[in-house]
C-alpha cells in the first residue's frame, strides 16, 4: 500500500515551487498532536524571517525520524537526489577536512528539510559566501541545575551593558528551552578564533561583575548554581538553533526573537509551533533590521589580550577538536586531583 503523499504550493523568489511530503498527518510532537504538515505549514508562514537568520548560511539539521522524542541525528550534507534548489557550500571543519555543507535559500528548501524529518535547523554564524569569517557573534547563557529561565532573564541585561561598552549592539532570542542567546551582527572581518576570544573575553568580564551568578567554568562539576556562559559555542561547525527554529521539546517550543522589553515578562513555552506565525503577524519581527548597523569585534579582543597579560589564558575546547594552542588539559578538576 502506498504512503499517503501530497504536495504544497511553496511561493518563493522564483516563484511558486510544488513540494511533495509524505506521510503528512504523521504525528511529530506526541504531546502537543503536531503533525508533519503543520510543521511544515508553519515553516511557510514564517519563511520571511526564518531565511533572514538562518538562510544563506551553511545550516545542520537536526533530524527525527519517529518524531521527537525518539532517536535524532544530524545531517550536514546534501543528500543524493535533493532538488537543485537544495543548495550547499564547501566548508572546511576543524579536523581541516573540507566538505559540502546544506545551505537554505528560499522557502521552498526549508519545507524539503521538513520532508526530509527535519526539525531544528543549526545555521553557521558565517555565511555561504565566506564561511570562515562569522557575521555574528553569539552569547549562549546556559542555566545550570539550580537556575532556570529567570535566572539567565537577569544577566542577560548585564551581558547586554558588557556587550555595549564594547561597541556592539545585542539582539536577543529564546532558546526554545531554559536557556537565552544574545546575538551581535558583526563585521566579518575576523576568523572563528578571534570571535571565540572575544566570546570568552565578554563571559569573562561579566563573571568578573557578578560571580555568584554567572560562570565560565567548562567543567560541570565547578559551574554550581550559576549561568554557564557556553563559549565554545562560538566555536567553528559549533550551532545554536537559529531563530524561529523549532525545538524538539515536548511542547514544539520555538527558539523566538524577543525584545527586550519584552524579556522581563517573557515565558519561553508560549513560543511554539502553533503560536509564533501569530505573533508574528500581530508585532512583526523583533529582528527585522538585525544586520544593519553590524558592530567590531576589536574592543574584546583588547580585553581578551589584557587578560592574557594577566594570567589568563586559553580554556579548554569541545572533546572532538584537536588539540589547540596554549590550551589547559583536558581532564576534569576532580580526575586532576586525584591523579
């Protein structure tokens, strides 16, 4: 018996685009009854901005094959058959092994992912046309057990007044789950090294001000009660969920533009898959004009070699990276101890 099959009409930059998906009304989040064509749906309804953050950018895809919470994986390259809108990008990861990398163009290549299970999408911070060098610079406040939602809500606006006295200017998402990410468009005019020493440089100096609330400790055992500012996130083939990504949460939690207005009174489970098409239809986009005044990243990168002048060097990398100059062992405090 053949599976159940239909397509959609996708408008898009050359045009409308028929799409096939199948197995439509196959259930993708259990607990809210969120199907695979509303999934698909929404990315439609949402595609302006969508491809505004996350588009023209080498993108992972966090795929589901039995729906979230089942098992998922990550896909970076285009597979064999994806349609000629599929567009990808040869990209060098951080073993130095260089590869083609999916890239989203046009709306139509975002309804595909969803054919193919896809449910979050991780873009780059750099774009197709030069993926060494990122547009942005992310700050990932991570709650620790103990914290929550409201406990990064706090430091987010201290980060923010850091970021600032640095000349940048912040824009602010949920993360779809606990934690909030802080963007700033940058100018690309600095490889993945430097925007991670202005990252730690930034985390740095916001522990300095308020250490009982924020860490940057990597191993988890030393981080406490505390937001972990994630600094390797800043990291090359390193990803956050782009903004108006879904998330596989129970609830199809959307990772949503905020402004900061908004953030005191913020509930990060209101943004779902079901919600955000109208929300934006009633406030716009909070991120429309994200890239148009894009910032320097020089005056961290002053402070990143201040530290270093004082003492402070390099902090330990994700276990699958290579062993990176000046960087401190990688083995937990406790093991180091006892050794």
């Amino acid at each position: 018996m053949a599976s159940e099959r239909i397509t959609l009409t996708v408008p898009g930059p050359h045009g409308d685009r028929e799409v096939g998906l199948s197995s439509p009304n196959r259930v993708v989040w259990p607990e809210a009854g969120i199907t695979k064509r509303e999934l698909a749906e929404y990315v439609i309804a949402v595609a302006g901005p969508f491809l505004r953050a996350n588009g023209d950018r080498p993108v992972s895809l966090e795929r589901y094959g039995e729906g979230v919470g089942g098992e998922a994986f990550f896909s970076k390259n285009p597979p064999k058959g994806a349609p000629e809108y599929v567009e990808a990008v040869t990209v060098t990861y951080n073993s130095g092994r260089r590869h083609p990398q999916l890239v989203l163009t046009e709306p139509a290549a975002a309804v595909w992912a969803v054919q193919m299970n896809t449910v979050v999408f991780h873009p780059w911070a750099s774009r197709a046309g030069d993926t060494d060098r990122p547009v942005e610079l992310r700050i990932d406040l991570d709650p620790q057990p103990g914290t929550g939602f409201a406990q990064a809500a706090a430091v987010a606006p201290l980060m923010r007044e850091v970021l600032s006295e640095a000349g940048l200017d912040s824009w602010l998402k949920t993360s779809g789950n606990r934690g909030i990410h802080l963007f700033c468009p940058i100018e690309p005019t600095h490889e993945f090294l430097d925007v991670r020493h202005a990252v730690i440089a930034a985390a740095r100096e916001l522990e300095r001000r308020v250490p009982d609330q924020v860490t940057t400790a990597w191993w988890k055992e030393e981080r406490g009660a505390r937001i972990f500012v994630d600094f390797n996130q800043a990291n090359r083939d390193r990803t956050m969920a782009g903004a108006y990504s879904p998330r596989g949460t129970a609830g199809a939690t959307v990772s949503t533009p905020i402004t900061w207005d908004e953030l005191p009174d913020a509930d990060p489970h209101a943004f779902t898959v079901r919600t955000v098409p109208g929300r934006l239809a009633d406030v716009g986009d909070p991120w429309a004009s994200f890239d148009a005044s894009p910032g320097r990243i020089d005056v961290l990168l002053e402070w990143w070699e201040r530290d270093l002048a004082d003492g402070l060097g390099e902090l330990p990398f994700p276990p699958e990276f290579p062993k990176m100059p000046g960087e401190p062992p990688r083995v937990q405090p406790s093991r180091a101890r006892r050794d």
